[in-house]
C-alpha cells in the first residue's frame, strides 16, 4: 500500500512537471492573431488606454502548481503585471480592428477582477482552466461622458500529460485571447463609437 502511494505521488509530481519550483511566465496576447469583430465595422476612431486596476484579492500570484494530492507546490506568476497584460491585449485588439491609439477621442479605464489558473489532476492528465474577468469602461473625452461599460468573462481549458511552464502558459494565452475575442464582438460598443 506505501509503496503504491510512492507511485501515485511520483507520478503527480512527474506530471505536475517540477512542482516544487514556482513559475514566472511570459504571457499576452499575440497581435499576429487577433481576429476582427463587429469592433472593425466602426469608422476608425483614436483610443487611449488608461492604466488599468489590479483589483484581484491575491495579486501575487495567478495560480499554484499542485500535486498528486492537490496540495500548492509552487506559484505561478506572470513577467508583466496581469493588469498591464490586459491592457496591452485590449490595445492589440483596438489596433487590430482598424482604430488608433494615441490623440484619443475614446479613454478606457479597466478593473481586472479575476485572472487565475486553476489545475485538476487526474490520474492520466491534468485538466487546465484559466478564468478572465475585467471591467471597462468608456468615455468621450471631448465631453468627459462615458458611452459604453461592460464586463467581459472569458475562460479556456485544455487537458495536458504534464504541468509544464508552457502548458500554464498556453492555457493563460488561451483565455487572454477568448478575452480579446469577447471585446472585439462587443456589438453595443460598437453602436457607442457609431454614435459619436
């Protein structure tokens, strides 16, 4: 019995992949592929994008490795502060969808609420998720009015054989692009910026 517990405990921490180190990865959004939305379909009008809110309750960290038994090994943190990787990826998709960034006529302001990477470990795999909630809000600056707010909820999961660093990263880089894809296909923002 011991030493099958030794087994199933080597093998969490085999496919956990060097659980008992942390993890610092180096994660965004790719602007090689951000798709258009609805987003596009407006005529092109000039964003700023203001420094966005880390209002998360743990900001240290954006996930743990775990073990064969669930326990928290090793944080997982990012390169960049997750409050600039959003912004940075909201600014890829306004580029991307035939706007400019720079003499703004729109201001964003962004709260991230939740960016967190969560593991399942089963015997054979380890399912990945990561969860991304953010609230932004925008404003005509030639009026000082806001025009559209909303929250934005993205998630993506992937089953891996191991818990490496690029496996998180991957799974992170999956939802941060489902974020973008969520803003992109915002059709109501696109009727705000129609409308000034």
């Amino acid at each position: 019995m011991l030493r099958r517990l030794i087994v199933i405990a080597g093998v969490g921490l085999v496919m956990q992949g060097c659980a008992l180190t942390d993890a610092t990865l180096d994660v965004g959004a790719d602007a090689a592929v951000v798709g258009q939305g609805p987003l596009s379909e407006a005529e092109s009008v000039s964003f700023v994008i203001n420094e966005f809110e880390d209002a998360r309750e743990d900001q240290l960290r954006v996930g743990y490795k775990k073990n064969g038994f669930g326990q928290n090994m090793g944080d997982i943190t990012t390169a960049q502060p997750v409050a600039v990787i959003v912004a940075d990826a909201i600014s890829a998709a306004v580029l991307a969808n035939g706007h400019t960034l720079g003499e703004a006529r729109v201001a964003v302001d962004g709260v991230v609420n939740e960016f967190w990477v969560e593991t399942d470990i089963n015997f054979t795999n380890i399912e990945m998720v990561c969860n991304i909630v953010v609230d932004l809000k925008f404003s005509d600056i030639e009026t000082s009015s806001a025009i559209h707010s909303a929250s934005y909820s993205a998630s993506y999961s992937d089953k891996k054989q191991m818990g490496t660093e690029k496996n998180f990263a991957e799974i992170i880089d999956g939802a941060i692009q489902a974020l973008v894809d969520e803003f992109v296909f915002d059709e109501e923002l696109t009727e705000a910026l129609r409308e000034l």
